[in-house]
C-alpha cells in the first residue's frame, strides 16, 4: 500500500463536510481523489472548494475507480449498509458513520462482506478520540481512581434536528445515544447488560408525533457490576453540552464542556466565561482528525482498526434495547435483542 492513501467521498452532507475538509487541510497522509452525492451541486461545490479533482456520477462508479483504496460513507442510515457491502466486494477499505443499520441482521450481513473482503472497516464514533474522554478512560483502565463503581454521561444538543432527520434516523437512542452507549463501552472497559429508561416528549410535539421522544435518563448497568446514567436532551439553550464523571473505590474523574476560548471576565457584576460550543462540528474537530488520521494509519500499516464492526454492532444491540425499555417501560437486558 502507497504511504498516501486515496480516499474517495460518498455524500456531500453536514458531516461528509466535515471530514472532507480534515483530509484536505489535517491528513497529510490521505488524498481526496474524488467524491459523490445524489445532490450533483452539492458534490461539485464540494470539489471546487477542497480541489477535489472527480466528481462521480454514481457511487459504483467509485467502487469501480482502482485509483480509489478507500470510502469514507457520510449518507443517510439507510444507505449505509448496501454501500458498505459493494464498496467491500470492490475491494475498498471503508470508513461509515454511526450506525451501521437500524437492525442487527442488516448490520451483520454489512460486518460479514466486511470480513469476507478482508479490507478494513471502521466506524465513526468520534468521541472515542476526543482528548477529555481519553483521559478518562487512562484514569479508569490505570486504575487511578481505583475500581470503577458509577459513571455518568451527560449529552444535550444546542437544538434538535430536523424532523424530516427524525422520521428516517433511527430516533434518539440510535442516532444521539448511540454515542453515548459506545462511550459507556470504551470508558468502562465492560460491557453494557442492561438498560432501563424514562424520558419524553419536552422540546417539541413535533418530534412526538414522528414517532420519537427528546430527553430520557436511562439506567444501566454493567457486565461488572458499575452502574451507569446517560441523560440526553435534544434541545440545551446555552450551547452543546458534552460531560462525564466516574466515580471510583479511589476517587473521581470529571470533564467540563470545551468553550470557544478559556478566558474568565472578573467584574464587581460577576465571573463570565465563553458558552460551550454550540455545535458538533466545532466540539468535536481535533476529534474528527484524529479518528480519520487513524483510519487512515490502519490502512496503510494493515494494523486493526480502532472501532469496528463489532463495535457498531454493540452499540446499536444496546440502542435497540433501550428503545424496548421505553416501549414497555421496564429494564431491558441487551441479550433479549441479540
């Protein structure tokens, strides 16, 4: 394998924006040799912007391209895993976005043509890479703050999405917990056996009446006996509010939320710092390089990925499970979803 890697786009959206300007201006080791959307302007806005030098009729076509070692698959859910099968049986390594299906055959027929294909295949759970959270997991996995006994995620977006997003998503447990049952699954180093949640409609009955809720708390508990609280809100007036605390038999461990800037205004008023950040985008953009940078390293070394197939999976079983527990509002344990 080349020390660069060609990596081909495969949507155009909000997200594939995002990673379409790491590998130009962060990922020496990475080129975008091309790109698609079904949006055709947007894919050649896109191109002209960055200098990417194809634009793609269709995604077969990138599959079909042998200048092309890798996708980066950036389109709705229910794209993900059709593309994720063709771009294996042509031979390409794959990056996709969270997750992989809403359901676990659909899911595993994608991680099989993965396997089968023998290329590398790993998914987009940024805060994985995110340096607060990487800490954490060193002060849990070093024993720092002794034998893990509670841990707490809170994640609340600035503003829900559109409902248009909602209806095709997945809702909240599979498209924004989703992140939070894999940091659960990296923090901890355990397993999630089950979930009992309580939530409701409290930003907008639009979202009700798509089929979804808004905010939950859910309970977990783990394979090792830790205790767990994830608490999301789709709507948070002052910003993207993004923290964790674990709790050991040695002590604690807690991440406040990134601002634009860490200066402090002191007047006989009061203390003001910046906001949080207000969107993803901006939160998770050191995170967003590295995930990428090391995608892009374990394809040209031909060392494991980071995150998985597997790890999709995992999250979306548990995903699955929380949305039963809601349904029927009692503790659901993963094993009865798969």
């Amino acid at each position: 394998m080349r020390r660069r890697l060609n990596i081909a786009l495969i949507g155009a959206g909000r997200i594939g924006q995002v990673h379409a300007a790491t590998i130009a201006n962060r990922v020496v080791t990475a080129r975008l040799c091309g790109v698609y959307d079904p949006v055709l302007s947007a894919a050649k806005s896109m191109a002209d912007r960055l200098g990417i030098s194809k634009v793609a009729p269709s995604a077969d076509a990138i599959f079909q391209d042998d200048v092309v070692d890798a996708v980066l698959i950036c389109t709705p859910t229910d794209t993900h895993a059709p593309l994720i099968i063709a771009a294996a049986k042509a031979g390409k390594h794959i990056f996709c976005e969270k997750p992989v299906a809403l359901d676990l055959a659909t899911t595993d027929a994608a991680i099989a043509a993965a396997k089968l294909a023998g290329v590398h295949f790993q998914i987009g759970f940024n805060r994985r890479w995110d340096s607060n959270y990487a800490r954490v997991r060193a002060a849990i996995a070093g024993g720092e703050i002794g034998s893990l006994r509670t841990l707490h995620i809170t994640s609340r977006d600035s503003g829900p999405p559109p409902i248009s997003y909602i209806k095709t998503s997945g809702g909240i447990f599979l498209d924004m917990t989703i992140h939070d049952w894999d940091m659960f699954r990296f923090l901890s180093g355990s397993e999630i056996e089950q979930v009992y949640v309580q939530g409701g409609v409290m930003v907008d009955a639009a979202i009700g009446t798509a089929g979804d809720i808004d905010t939950h708390i859910t309970l977990v508990r783990f394979e090792s006996g830790t205790l767990g609280v994830v608490e999301n809100c789709r709507q948070a007036g002052y910003g993207y509010d993004q923290r964790v605390e674990a709790f050991g038999s040695l002590g604690a461990i807690q991440t406040e939320n990134n601002r634009p800037n860490s200066a402090v205004i002191s007047t006989v008023d009061g203390v003001r710092h910046a906001l949080p950040h207000h969107f993803f985008m901006t939160r998770y953009t050191d995170a967003y390089a590295c995930e990428i940078e090391g995608f892009v390293d374990s394809v040209i070394q031909g060392k494991p990925v980071a995150v998985g197939g597997d790890d999709g999976r995992r999250a979306l079983a548990v995903g699955l499970a929380a949305k039963l527990s809601y349904t029927e509002q009692r503790p659901v344990r993963v094993s009865e979803v798969g």
